[in-house]
C-alpha cells in the first residue's frame, strides 16, 4: 500500500488531476450555463453538476484505480489536494457557485470517503470490495439524484430515485459478488434515502456498501 509509487503512476495522477479540475472548473461551468439557458432555477442546475462530477470524476477514476494503481501513496496526495481545494471556496466565501452551495461541503465528504474506502481497500488487498461502494457513490447516487432533478426540480428524497439507483448498482455489484453485491447494492440503494444531519449520503452509501460487502465476502481477492 506504501510502497513508493512508479514514475509511471505519478505522471498518472497529475493526468487524472487534471481531468478532475477540467470537469469541476470548466465543464460543469458550461453545463450551468447551459442548464440556466433552457430555463432551470440555480439551485438545479447546481444539483445535476454534482451528479456529473460524482460520475465523470469519482466514478471513472474508481474504475481505473485497479488497473493503474499498486501503491495508494499517489491516490492518497490527489485526495488531499481535491479536498483542501473543495473546502477553501467554503472558508473564503468564495464558492464554485456552479456545483458548490454554502448549505453544505457534500462535495468534501466526497472526496474524503471517496479516499478512505479505497485507502481500506489497499490496507486489506482486496480493492474490489472498496471500488464497488464507491461506484454505488458516484453512478448509483449520481442516477437517483438525476431522477429526483427530473421529477421534482429541486433536491429531495424519493423512492423513485432509489429504485433508480438499485437499477445501476445491482448488476455491476452481481457482476463481482454475485449474490453478496446484489444485497449489498440493495443496501446502500435503500439507505441513501436517510440523512442523519451532517452525516449526509456521500458517508453513508459507502460506508454501508463497504460494510456489507466485507461481511459477507472477507476481506479475500477475488481477482
């Protein structure tokens, strides 16, 4: 896990970085205009921005971790400089309006779970069982907040959202786990739809999927 990372896996990272900072600093901004052109409120168009940083950062990065990755040293740096990044706009009042809001720092708790699921993952050498909570995170959350936008036009809670979620997580958990990844893409779909005050879902989703996953398959490698 704290092995000296390759050059190779260095230059890695300052690629995916730049990536994250592209889709966070530039596209989303686009998107924002956009969404704001064809007539949606702010607050909206700052909800389906999240969702795509959630897929197109979070969810594409996690997918390449297991094939890019032997030491979490590098993984760990990138976590830290995006989430200092993230919470700065916060403490300066200075927010990335298009995807921040100064209600909450979710966007922080991201990333910070995001980190610590896959450090875990590294820890026990089983980094399957940490990529799959995390892309219950940013797919599965990143679908059923699209949903919820969709329906309702604003950010709320509904089981229309979460069915939509289950129907992203379930066949890519079933496809590693089979049956474990089925119960536990149940799980983590059914306790998104709980927030117990600033333990919002971005904690929960992969703390539940992870948990669940570990107890019913050990922290064995399964490729």
């Amino acid at each position: 896990m704290f092995r000296i990372p390759t050059l190779e896996e260095v230059a890695i990272s300052f690629v995916l970085v730049g990536w994250v900072l592209f889709v966070s600093l530039f596209l989303t901004k686009k998107t924002y205009e956009a969404f704001i052109a064809w007539g949606y409120t702010h607050n909206v168009a700052v909800y389906y921005n999240r969702k795509i940083i959630h897929m197109l950062t979070g969810g594409l990065i996690a997918i390449l971790v297991p094939f890019l990755y032997k030491s979490f040293i590098p993984i760990g740096v990138m976590v830290i400089f995006l989430a200092i990044g993230n919470y700065l706009p916060h403490k300066q009042n200075r927010l990335f309006y298009w995807y921040q809001v100064k209600e909450n720092m979710y966007e922080v708790h991201f990333i910070l779970m995001w980190g610590l699921v896959i450090m875990i993952g590294f820890l026990i050498d089983n980094i399957w069982i940490a990529i799959v909570p995390i892309l219950f995170m940013s797919f599965g959350d990143g679908v059923t907040g699209i949903v919820r936008n969709l329906l309702y036009r604003k950010r709320t809670k509904s089981w229309w959202g979460n069915l939509a979620m289950f129907a992203v997580c379930a066949p890519m958990a079933f496809a590693i786990f089979n049956f474990a990844g089925l119960i536990s893409a149940t799980l983590a779909s059914i306790v998104e739809r709980f927030e117990f005050g600033l333990i919002d879902d971005n904690i929960t989703v992969p703390l539940v999927g992870f948990v669940s996953l570990l107890l019913l398959t050990g922290p064995m490698k399964i490729i």
